[in-house]
C-alpha cells in the first residue's frame, strides 16, 4: 500500500483539497470514479512532498557546515574515584543518529565521586525543523551493566556496550508523547582539544547489491539494500526486512525502518532492508500499486505477489552466501504490503525463514478493495497462506490504521488461522496520529518482538 511513511502537514493547493473532499462526499461514486479519487489522493501526497522537501532544502541553506558541537573540557581519563564498571563506558562514542534523522554524540567521561559519571549526550542541529545544534549534561550511573541518565524528568536515556565494542543506547520520552529511539555507536579515539565532530553522516548500516536475473527480461540486474551487521562475533542470524507501495513520484527513495533494524542489532542479529524491483535504485520495473488503465483485480494482485517473491528469492539466496550470516536462522519482516509478502513468502517457502513479523499488513486499502473486490482479496490471500505456514509468525496492527478497520484486520487474521496457519495478533491502541505507521512506534511493540526473539 502507499501509506508507509508518516502523513505529511503542509498545506495543499485549494483545487487539490476541493477535488478530494468532493470525491470524499460522494456516498455512491461509482467505480471509475472512486479510482479517480484514489488517484488524486496520490498526487496530492506527491505535491505535499514536494513542498515539504523544498521548504527544507530552503530552511537549511543557509546553515554552515554539519558538526556536533562538543564540550571544551573533555576528559576521557578515569580518576581514581572511577570503578571497573564505568570505566568501559568513558570516552566519546558516535556515528549514528536519533530516529535517522539527528545526528549524535555521546561524552562519558569521570564524575566527582565514587560511581557517578558525567554524560553528556550531543547533538547536531535538527535538518528541517528549527532545532539547533548542542549538548546537554547529566550525572550518570553504571546498574546491572547499563550507564544510565535522566536528561530530564520526562527523558532517560540508558545505554550498554554490545559485543562487538560499540554502544547501543535506548533513549525513553515520557509524557503526551511517550515513545523511545534507538542508536548504536561507535568508540571514537580520544583527540585532545576536539571541540566537535563533523562526521554527521555516518551511520551503523551500509548499502549493499544483491544481483538478480530478472524474470521478465533474463538479463542481470542488481537490487539494493541496506545492511545493519551483527553485533556478534561468528554466522549472525539475519532479519529480511521489506517495504510497503511507494507513492508514485517517489520511486527512488530508499525505506530503512532504523529503530526496528538497531533493536535485532542489538539482540545479536543482523539487518538486511531490501528494495524491490523499480524501487530505491533497484533495477527492474517496478508493478505499481494501481495501473493508469485498469482498476486492481485479483490477477493483477497474483502477480505483483510472484514478482515480491522472486526478489525476495534472490536477496534470500545471495545472504545464505555470505559468511557472517547463519543461513539456518533468517526471519522475515515487514511494513504494509511488506509486511503481506513476509506472510506470503513464508508459505511459498516454508523452509526459507524461522518466522515472520508483519507489520499492518495487507494487500490493498480496504476501501479499495471493498470497492473493486468486494473486499476479499487481502482476506483469501491470507487464507491460502495458512494452508502452509506453521512458523511463528506475528501481526501487529494499530487500531486507527487508515487503511484497515480492526474488523477487516480480524478477518484477515481469522482466515489464516482457519486454514491452519501459526500466529499471533496483536491490536494496539493509542498509535499517534494514525495506526499504519505503527512501526514508528516502538514503545507498544517492543517488548512483544524481544519476546519473540527469545523463544526463536
């Protein structure tokens, strides 16, 4: 589907807004017309975009060169007040940023007395919003392993070192808003005098090519992904992540679901996100969520789901290549119509994967299939899944999803239960603003995936 990232809040042309809301009045459209409608919507978001990214582009322009701006006064040495325990925190820690978006530092340095340290969390200016650049200092303490802070008295931040030497840290916000946000950094060598970092962009993930015959042409193309590794030593198991629809226009954007991928990393796994054919740089032709000449049928949805597939056959082909990954143990994941496919491909090639996570996922938008397949598609779809699947697998839906009603949701789940499938749902309620973009929210779903993972 092409709701997969968050609504955006600028303000639209007034013929754009008026088209919408009347084909938003009509109570009896008919079909031709409802696709219309659904189309319009697609533009609509387009232009949004597009405004959004230039204002952006415009707020930034004037603004000097990307740093992290550090405290004058760094001392990374231990005193002779500083234990065991905190000493393997002291240093200057980064190469990562906040929800992807804000890049970070970390300062930990020797506290005035015995067990107290001095954290500082730093912090570049915030691209597109009027955030500017800082650091904030706090008294920390080592528990259980963990240097823990209160930045404030609704934020707290806690971080430990992973195996492989670099931080993970889990910054909670309390309040209206009550959310967290992952980041794994990297141990930065100690440079007397330095008074900021300008490596904003590094990040714990690189793009990779994963090479595919493509079925329609037979000739070689190459798919992209991005790759979070392990923070374990040795084969890691691998989370296969896949995206939702794309919104026309918009093809060539790469999708990283961050804080999902750094939360597996620090579980000792590995992250592969892939992009399919026609999308984020991938070769190929894309099949898009709705063609310009035809409403969706069932047969056009067959085979978009085969094409899902034979990429996911590829990526899952090349990975069991690759020595630092336990091709015994790869797991499946997905957001919106990715989170459908890990379904399907699960049932395709029960052998393939350990299980499956799907994130509010389906086929088309409810309304749109209530209005073109009298809104079975997503539900038989499933059905046949669950003929096949006896992995692990689990749903996660909000209950304000914009795209599926809890009913619809049910059936879905209902259906592949019915036919044998192995799973469990969970419907969350109070996701901000709209309930597709659960997966923005790890505060309601996060203890239920490390669950998972345990049992796996």
């Amino acid at each position: 589907m092409a709701r997969t990232s968050r609504r955006l809040t600028a303000t639209c042309p007034a013929d754009c807004c008026v088209t919408v809301a009347r084909a938003d009045r009509r109570g009896r459209a008919s079909a031709t017309d409802r696709l219309y409608d659904r189309r319009m919507r697609s533009i609509v978001r387009a232009c949004l975009a597009s405004v959004w990214l230039t204002c952006a582009i415009i707020g930034t322009a004037t603004i000097a060169r990307a740093e992290i701006p550090l405290p004058a006064d760094i001392t990374v040495a231990p005193t002779a007040s500083t234990g065991s325990a905190e000493r393997a925190f002291l240093g200057v820690w980064a190469h990562d940023a906040w929800n992807e978006e804000r890049p970070a530092a970390l300062v930990v340095q020797s506290g005035a007395s015995a067990g107290l340290l001095r954290v500082t969390l730093a912090y570049d200016r915030d691209k597109g919003r009027p955030f500017p650049a800082g650091f904030t200092d706090s008294p920390g303490r080592v528990v259980d392993g963990e240097l823990r802070a209160e930045l404030s008295p609704n934020v707290s931040a806690r971080y430990r070192i992973l195996p492989d030497g670099r931080l993970f840290g889990r910054l909670e916000r309390r309040g209206t808003w009550h959310d967290v946000r992952y980041v794994v950094f990297d141990r930065l060598p100690a440079i007397p005098h330095r008074t900021a970092l300008t490596n904003t962009d590094a990040r714990p993930w690189h793009m990779v090519d994963i090479p595919m015959t493509d079925p329609d042409t037979g000739r070689p193309i190459t798919l992209k992904a991005t790759y979070y590794p392990s923070s374990r030593r040795g084969p890691a198991p691998l989370l296969l992540m896949g995206h939702g629809d794309v919104t026309p226009g918009y093809e060539y954007l790469v999708k990283r679901h961050g804080d999902l991928a750094r939360l597996f990393v620090s579980q000792g796994w590995a992250v592969l996100e892939m992009m399919r054919r026609g999308t984020g740089g991938s070769g190929g032709t894309l099949l898009p969520e709705f063609r310009p000449d035809s409403p969706p049928t069932a047969a056009y949805g067959d085979r978009r789901i085969a094409a899902d597939i034979a990429d996911v056959d590829a990526v899952v082909a090349a990975v069991r290549t690759w020595p630092d990954i336990d091709a015994s143990r790869i797991m499946l994941g997905g957001h919106s119509r990715g989170g459908m496919i890990a379904i399907e491909y699960l049932a395709a090639r029960p052998d393939a994967a350990i299980g499956a996570i799907n994130f509010s996922g389906g086929g088309w938008c409810e309304r749109d299939e209530q209005t073109f397949l009298k809104g079975r598609y997503t539900v038989d779809r499933f059905a046949k899944a669950g003929a096949s699947v006896r992995k692990p697998t689990l749903w996660l839906y909000g209950d304000n999803d914009s795209c599926f009603s809890v009913p619809f949701i049910r059936r879905g789940f209902d259906a592949y239960r019915a036919a044998g499938g192995t799973g469990e749902l969970l419907i969350y309620s109070g996701v901000p603003r709209e309930g597709h973009d659960l997966l923005s929210h790890a505060i309601l779903w996060e203890q239920r995936v490390l669950d998972m993972l345990q049992r796996l």
